[in-house]
C-alpha cells in the first residue's frame, strides 16, 4: 500500500508519501480501506518529536474514515463493507477510570498516530475499538474530519465545564478544529457564545456556525472586547487550547465563579496562576483530553445528523502531505484539511 511516513523529525520536507509494508489483520483488528483522512495539530507536534512514538518510519494521523475490508476472527461490531470512522484513543479497560466510563482518563491511555502508528495510509488495522459505525449516507471527507476534534469540544464544554443554557462561553481560535467545533456544541446547548479569530473571513465564518460576538484578537486585546460586550463581567466559561500565550487574558475573561478548560498548548505549556485571585474569584481549572466513548457517541450523533457540521478548508491527495502541514502551521483557512489517498482520485 502507499501511505505518509516520515524517518526522522523535522520540518514538512521530512513527509514522503510512497510504498509501505501491507497491515495484517490480527484476531481482535478490522482492516479497513481509508478513504480520507483529516489533520488535526497533533499530527504537527508528531512530526517535529514532540511527543513522538520513536520507531521509523512513522505514519501519522489520527483521524480518518473508510470501508471495512476484513476483520478477525475475534470482532464482533463490524463486517465487511461497514463504513467506519477512527476513535483515536486507546485505553485499558481494565482500570478504576476505565471501570468507571472515563477512557481518556486511563492510566495507559494513548491516542493513535501521537504514540503508534498512525491512519493516513490506503489501508489501516485497528482494534474494534478504535472505530465507529458512520451511516452510509455521510460522505467520508466529513467522517474523517469529525470525530477527534468534536469528541474534544464536547468534553470540554459538556462533560467538563458542564455548560448550561443561558451561560456564555468564549471560544478562542474559532478557525480551529476543536474551536469550531466548540462554537457549535456551546451555540446547541444554548450558550452565549464568544469567538476568537485573526481575519474578517474568519470571524464571518464563526458567527455563521453560532458565535454571537467575534473579536479579531491582531487588533483588540480580547479580553478587553469580553469586559466591554459584559459590562465588565466576564464569561461563564473560557475554551482555551492555545495555552501561555493567552491564558492570562483567559483569565481577565471569567466572570467570578467562571471555568476555564483546557486541552492544549500550542502557545506554550507553562503559565502562572495568581492563587490569590483563584481562590477570591472561585475560579475553576478543568484539564481535558479526548473524550469518553460516551462523548464521541453523543456527539458524533450529532454530527452524522446534520446538527454539527465540520467545516474542511481543503481536500488534498496525500502526496501533499507537506501542503497540508503547511496550511495548519500557517493557520490558513477555516476549519480542518482533509487528505486523500491518491488512489482514490
């Protein structure tokens, strides 16, 4: 088969896209013929080594969906000729948070292509596990691009911050995958909803999929935006995945007894917290990782109905792989960059 590898760390010119060694099926695995895969900024901290599974050559990819092709003898959810999309995280099932619902809290807890191989390839195996049933009716470029970031976005926002109608929550890099999902889970649920964005277009974009108030953060500072639209209140909640580089504005956002969530650092892992300001302000600090089984199939329900629609800047064959890591370095577009296995165009 051909697939995306790279042999060592670095920059875009480390992807090759070429021949690779076929999978093969073990009893508890469905092989699966991808039709499309989708970039999320994971795939960038892999590329570069950190964090990195450090075997070569390394797929990458965490998202993709396509026709089950084969399965062991062990599986018994799937069968030949399913469409199926990748639930990236892999868990024990056998520890307390594991027993108790909570897969991405497991103690061994990993997500596929960060700390194994990786799904942007023709032909994937994966535990049954790691996939979801996608009704035939929804078209495999929105099955690949839906179920990592909005599973995130969902925890976040439902299973961590546990918004209610009514509240307001700021959004920061709506253009993003997990940002745009999260405009639209915190619109659904009934929320006030706040948006960051560095364009106009981009902006337009999220008040389109919900957001009530877009601020363009190159030109205000957005927590200054949140004080005056609040009349010096704040939000109920603040979705921050970006980290150091805006987490004390995150903090200036919340309103007393307000929540931040978190899920990444693409701005830097280390910040300071005023504990004074903390525990005076009741403030919480909710980390959040993936999602549950029971977030993805709550909102991936959503997504193949129509409810949630995941918006795909591009669709590129494969053997552009390095055009798609740019255009996320480069934050260009609204939304995720889906690839194609050139075969399948």
């Amino acid at each position: 088969m051909n697939g995306i590898f790279y042999e060592e760390h670095g920059d875009t010119d480390v992807l090759q896209y070429g021949e690779l060694p076929d999978p093969e099926v073990s009893r508890d695995e469905v092989l699966v013929d991808v039709k499309a895969g989708a970039l999320n900024h994971l795939d960038i901290w892999t590329r570069k080594g950190m964090p990195s599974p450090g075997e070569f050559p390394h797929i990458p990819g965490s998202d993709a969906a396509g026709v089950v092709t084969e399965v062991g003898e062990d599986v018994t959810r799937f069968e030949t000729g399913d469409h199926v999309a990748v639930a990236a995280g892999s868990y024990c099932g056998e520890c307390e948070h594991c027993r108790a619902g909570e897969h991405s809290q497991c103690v061994e807890y990993t997500i596929i292509g960060e700390h194994s191989t990786g799904v942007h390839s023709e032909q994937t195996t994966l535990p049954e596990e790691n996939l979801v049933h996608v009704p035939d009716h929804v078209d495999f470029e929105t099955a690949a691009a839906a179920p990592l970031v909005f599973q995130t976005a969902w925890r976040m926002l439902h299973s961590r911050a546990e918004i209610e109608a009514g509240e307001s929550v700021l959004v920061l890099g709506a253009s993003g995958g997990v940002g745009h999902a999260a405009v639209q889970i915190a619109d659904h649920a009934g929320c006030e909803v706040f948006a960051t964005g560095s364009t106009e277009a981009k902006l337009d974009a999220a008040r389109e999929l919900g957001a009530d108030h877009a601020v363009n953060y190159e030109e205000e500072a957005f927590d200054e935006f949140i004080d005056e639209q609040t009349d010096g209140r704040g939000v109920d909640v603040v979705v921050d995945h970006i980290g150091a580089a805006t987490w004390d504005a995150s903090m200036n956002s919340l309103a007393k007894a307000g929540r931040i969530v978190t899920c990444g650092a693409t701005g830097g892992p280390t910040v300071e917290v005023n504990v004074a300001d903390l525990f005076w302000q009741q403030y919480d600090i909710l980390g959040s990782t993936m999602g549950a089984n029971a977030d993805i199939d709550a909102v991936l329900e959503l997504v193949w109905d129509g409810t949630f629609e995941p918006q795909i800047r591009d669709v590129l064959p494969m053997s552009e792989a390095a055009r798609a890591h740019e255009m996320l370095e480069e934050r260009d577009g609204f939304g995720k960059v889906v690839v194609v296995p050139d075969s399948e165009l």
